[in-house]
C-alpha cells in the first residue's frame, strides 16, 4: 500500500514537471478579431456580425 501511494505521487511530481504550468496570451488583444490569419476580413459564415 505504501510503495502504491509513493509511486503514484512520484508519478503525479514528474508529471507536473514534464508538463510545466498552462500557456496562454499574457494579454488578449480583439485589434484584429474577425480576420483572417492573412488580415483580411473574414467572409461567409466566419464573418463578424455587425
């Protein structure tokens, strides 16, 4: 039972190591929301409603 708890905590430890804290945007910008990855507008069902 012991060697089972240890074992699994030292998986979860490394787990969390290997994988590091989540990513994301360090600050959201909506400057170019609704376009194309090209900056154009973006058309047909992708297109911002107005």
């Amino acid at each position: 039972m012991k060697l089972s708890v240890l074992f699994v905590t030292i998986f979860f430890a490394l787990t969390l190591v290997a994988c590091g804290k989540p990513t994301a945007p360090e600050s959201a910008s909506s400057d170019n929301y609704g376009t194309t990855h090209e900056g154009k507008p973006a058309e047909g069902r992708n297109e911002v409603p107005k």
